[in-house]
C-alpha cells in the first residue's frame, strides 16, 4: 500500500487561503470517512487539526476546515497566519489488514 | 488531561531489540480508546507502527509486523514497543499516542490521534 498523496510544498500570504490535497484510493480515502490531519511544528509533536474529513477537535481554530472528493481529501487554511507555517499530514483508514496508512507531508510556508 | 511520555534507550545496537515504553497519565488504558506507536525518521514522514487496546488485542503496519510487538500493562497504565533486528533504517522519533478507534463483527476501523507524547529519539548505531 503506497502512502497517500501530498504536495510537497504550498505557501501563501497573511491573510490569504491555501488548500492542501491528500490523494489516495477507493481502498481508502475514497472508502471511508476517516481522514485526519495534522500539523507539526520544527521539533514537536503532530497536532490533529481534523478528523473524520472535516470535524474540528476543541481548541482549533475554525479557520482550519476539511473536505473530501473522490479518492482525494482537502486541508483548507483560511485567513493564514504566521504561526500556520508548519508541516501538515493526511492520514487515512486503509481497511482491514493495512488498517493506517499516512500521506508524505506537506510543508506549508506563509509568505 | 490526558498525556503520554515515551521512555527508552535512545541508541541501539543494530540487529538486536528496540524496547519503548508509553506511560499514560490523566486516563485509564483500561477505559476504552486504542494505544498505538508512529514513528517519523529524521527529515522524513510518519509511518504508523501499530496499535494495541487494553484487551491485548494488536494491530500492526503489515510491514513492519514481522519484527513488532505491542503489549499493554493496565496495573501500570503503560504499554510498550518492541522492535526487533533493527537497522539503521529504524533510526526515527519514536511517538506514542492515544487512536479512535472501534472494532465489532471481526472488523476494525481506526480514525484519529490524540495526544501525542513528545516523541524519543533512538537512534540505531554501533
């Protein structure tokens, strides 16, 4: 099972949107709705930003917003800001046997 | 507030046991969610490992599955990684974290992770 699909890179000014997509398979992110992002900081921990497509856990801003289409996923930063420059992850329910399956990541730069 | 810290050697040998431990702190193994360890090489991506529920019931990376072991320790609120034969190739931040996760009629769906403990190195050298 190969990892699913990120753009190595997106950037965009303050104030602005960028979406990141996440690209995988009717064995997976087309299959279910149990796509996951995260955000990672140099030298943190990852952070879930969304789950299950598009809910938000408590804490994050709304600003942060998720979608699906298809096989591919969407990570939609309105409104940017500086502390949004981060590493961003999809991960993905795969079905039974492969069960997780994460994307390559996603280096977001604010201009 | 629920919050796991990782703990082991942070330099192995290569070809022997990479063993971790994820002491949870702030909720109980033994009240639902499934426990589970991810690892990011340096400069690199994620890579889910696998996951354990307080039943002992395990759930691995099939590609890693041949040289991993998951077990859970409720009395001490913990559960931990073995890693076996490890190579270089192995050299990452370890995470442990807390999975969504429900498993009823032979089959299991997994979704989230949250928290994350910080993360250790180990880093795999002779």
């Amino acid at each position: 099972q190969s990892a699913l699909t990120q753009p190595p890179s997106a950037s965009g000014s303050p104030g602005q949107s960028v979406t990141i997509s996440c690209t995988g398979a009717s064995s997976d992110v087309g299959g279910y709705n149990y796509v996951s992002w995260y955000q990672q900081h140099p030298g943190k921990a990852p952070k879930l930003m969304i789950y299950e497509v598009s809910k938000r856990p408590s804490g994050v801003p709304d600003r942060f917003s998720g979608s699906k289409s298809g096989n591919t996923a969407s990570l939609t930063v309105s409104g940017l800001q500086a502390e949004d420059e981060a590493d961003y992850y999809c991960t993905s329910y795969a079905g039974s046997n492969i069960y997780v399956i994460f994307g390559g990541g996603t280096k977001l730069t604010v201009l | 507030q629920v919050q796991l810290q990782e703990s082991g050697p942070g330099l192995v040998k290569p070809s022997e046991t990479l063993s971790l431990t994820c002491a949870v702190s702030g909720y109980s193994i033994s009240s639902g969610y499934y426990w589970g360890w991810i690892r990011q090489p340096p400069g690199k991506g994620l890579e889910w490992i696998g996951s354990i529920y307080h039943s002992g019931n395990t759930y691995y990376n099939p590609s890693l599955k041949s040289r991993v072991t998951i077990s859970v320790d409720t009395s001490k609120n913990q559960f931990s990684l073995k890693l076996s034969s490890v190579t270089a190739a192995d050299t990452a931040v370890y995470y442990c974290t807390r999975q969504w996760g429900n498993c009823s009629g032979g089959r299991c769906y997994f979704s989230w992770f949250d928290p994350w403990g910080q993360g250790t190195l180990v880093t795999v050298s002779s």
